[in-house]
C-alpha cells in the first residue's frame, strides 16, 4: 500500500498540474458498452466477469468492468456532453478471467482521458503529462513505444487476404500478437514489403518519411495515416520526449484508431494508451475525438525504488510510558501538535528501539522535560514545554 500510494500520489499531482478533474465510474457497467459497439476484441471479450442482475422477474447482463476508459466515456455522454474539452483522471481497478491462476485477475489503474480535441497536440499533451508521472516516480529508463491503428489497417488491408483471414490478422495484432505477421505468407513482391513495414522500427519521424518515400503504391488511407504519425512523431522530437517506432506494437483494444503507444520498463509493459475518435461516436455520444492512457500499477509497485516506500526520515517518534496519566496525555498532546504543524509523528508505548525516523522525543512520567535526540545530527536536547518541542522538530523539518 505504501507503494500504491505513492504511485496514486505522483499520478493525481501530475494530472492536477495539467488542468485534469477526478472521476469515478461504478464496479459493474452493462455488458452492451463493450459488445454492441466492438469496443473490445473477441478475446477479451472472453476474459471478462458477466452475469445477470436481476429485477424482478427480468434481468440484464452486467459486468465487472474489463476497461477504464470505456465507462469514463458512459460517464462523459450521460453527464459532460456539450461542455466543450473534458480532462479527466481517475485511479480504478479492472476485471479480467484469467484461467491459468498465474496472473491477477483484479488489476489496478492510473488512466486519463482528453475528450472534445483532436488536433495532434492533445496526443503530445497526455504522453507528457505520463512523462511527468515517470519523472515523479523517479524512473529514467521507461521507454516510450509508437505506433498507429490507422497505419496497421490499411497495410493489412492492402495485402490481398481473405476477408475472413484478413479479420482474423488484424484482431490478432489488435490483441498485440506478434507472432501474427510470421503466419502471413506475402503473395507478392508488394506484399512483402507491407509486412517488412509492420515489422519496422525507428527513433525519428523521419523513419516514417523514409517508409512513404519507399512505397509509391500506397493508398490514400495508407499516406493519411503515416502522414498523421509522422506529424506526431516531429512534435515529439520538437518538446524533446524520446520515443521508438514500433508498428508491431499494438494497443489491445479494437477502439483506438489512430496513434497509440505503449510504456516499457525492465522488460515489462507498465501503460499504453492512444487515440480513439470512434468510440464517442460508436457509443452514441456524438462526433467527439478522444485520446488517452493508462498506467498499470501492478508491476509498478514491484519496480519503483523501495526509497519511495519508506517514511520520511523527518518523522518523529514519541516514546512515552503508561506510569502516569500525566505522561499519556503529554504524549498525546504533543502528537497532535505535531500532526498540526504538518509533521509525521507516532506515539510509543512498547520501548522499541529501531527505528527509521529522524527524531526520538523520550516523555518521562512526569509529562516533562522532554529529551528531544536527532538521530541525523546526533544531538540531544532537553525542552520544558510541548510548544517548544514542535517549534525545534517544525522548523528543522
């Protein structure tokens, strides 16, 4: 917990900072958001928790929501529609079966979504509001991985498959497989160069360039979409957020439709997120743009620096006795004093001796003098009065 909180701490002042509201949306959501609109690929359609919710002698089928975004948007349409740019943040968990007992089966959440723009510097706002979280957490190496829904679907479009086996590919890299484009066999020399293209990579826009430059054939669907991630990308270059193309890299939704990019951390996947314009529209909320992350707190915890879970080594210890009643209540009279003046302090009764924090203040059983000792500086002093102790550990903190 103490790692959850810093995490949920970091993540709500840097939403703050950027203009961002709290939101809060029900455990359990009807199963048509996620079915009637495609929002979500066949798999994980699968994995998530249904049953109906009896009403008498009816009942409609709900869920325990398998996605945050989905019931923000629910959210959104039902209360927000109309009121221009919303900027909303929300720490939740989510629901998904998994059969194999080897992976959690609640999974918490740090996500945000900007509805209402779609100019391409919204998608640069939420990956630098994310970047700010990462500084905050005081991680370096999260590595930031591009790609483009659009970009995906046209090249698969253009490979002159089967409907069925077409369909069949592109939900598979939706749901970030991989192993997908090694079962495409090319038809032709055009083709092969696509799949050499969705297995491309690059850390400037100018990779992207390069890509159209080198396919003159390519359609307009095609071009549109390299130009918009390529337009992305030169932004991300001109605030200096550093990044790797990687069209393999896929969101896992079926509603992104645009850029969409993943967050990697020693070797595992700690957020993703992207652009999804469709989904607003689909859920019958209107022509709204949307685009937005989330950031996976589970491996976090395990990842961040155990410096962040610790106390802070300004907090104070006050190690009382119970012989007297006089020196209970000078315990507790000065915890709360502390406490007002924005210290971190805990009361003792037990005569431990290890402890993490900076300051030890011993209350005799006659309530005072007070030994103050600062374990930092290794001093000591002995004060008559409460007041005069929450002044010396108030002004050193």
């Amino acid at each position: 917990m103490q790692g959850f909180r810093f995490i949920s701490d970091v993540f709500r002042s840097a939403c703050i900072n950027w203009g961002y509201q709290e939101v809060r949306t029900p455990v359990l959501e009807y199963l048509h958001l996620f079915t009637a609109t495609g929002t979500l690929t066949p798999a994980m359609l699968g994995r998530v928790y249904s049953f109906l919710d009896w009403d008498g002698w009816s009942g409609e089928r709900v869920v325990l929501r398998p996605d945050g975004t989905i019931p923000v948007v629910r959210l959104y349409i039902d209360n927000m529609r109309g009121q221009g740019i919303a900027k909303l943040y929300y720490v939740t968990q989510v629901f998904a079966f998994e059969g194999t007992g080897r992976e959690d089966r609640e999974r918490w959440q740090c996500g945000v979504e900007l509805l209402g723009d779609a100019r391409t510097a919204s998608d640069v706002e939420v990956i630098s509001l994310a970047m700010d979280v990462w500084n905050g957490l005081g991680l370096e190496n999260v590595e930031l991985r591009l790609s483009h829904t659009g970009v995906i679907r046209a090249i698969v479009g253009q490979l002159g498959l089967e409907k069925e086996e077409e369909a069949r590919l592109l939900v598979r890299l939706l749901e970030g497989d991989r192993s997908a484009l090694a079962d495409v066999k090319a038809r032709d020399a055009a083709s092969e160069r696509l799949l050499a293209l969705l297995s491309g990579s690059g850390r400037k826009s100018g990779f992207l360039a390069n890509l159209k430059t080198a396919m003159p054939s390519a359609n307009t669907e095609l071009k549109a979409s390299l130009d918009d991630f390529a337009r992305l990308c030169r932004l991300l270059d001109t605030v200096g957020i550093s990044y790797v193309i990687d069209l393999s890299t896929a969101p896992g939704f079926e509603y992104y439709t645009g850029v969409c990019f993943q967050f990697w951390l020693g070797g595992r996947k700690v957020g993703g997120g992207g652009r999804y314009d469709r989904l607003v529209p689909l859920m019958g909320g209107g022509d709204v743009p949307a685009c937005g992350f989330a950031i996976y707190m589970d491996p976090l915890i395990d990842l961040i620096e155990p410096k962040a879970r610790k106390r802070s080594d300004q907090g104070v210890l006050i190690r009382g006795s119970e012989a007297t009643d006089q020196a209970v209540r000078t315990c507790f009279d000065l915890a709360r004093s502390l406490h007002n003046a924005g210290c971190v302090a805990e009361v003792d009764f037990s005569g431990r001796q290890e402890t993490g924090l900076r300051w030890t203040i011993a209350v005799p059983a006659a309530g005072t003098p007070l030994l103050i000792t600062d374990r930092i500086q290794q001093k000591q002093k002995a004060v008559k009065s409460v007041a005069e102790a929450v002044n010396i550990v108030g002004v050193a903190a």
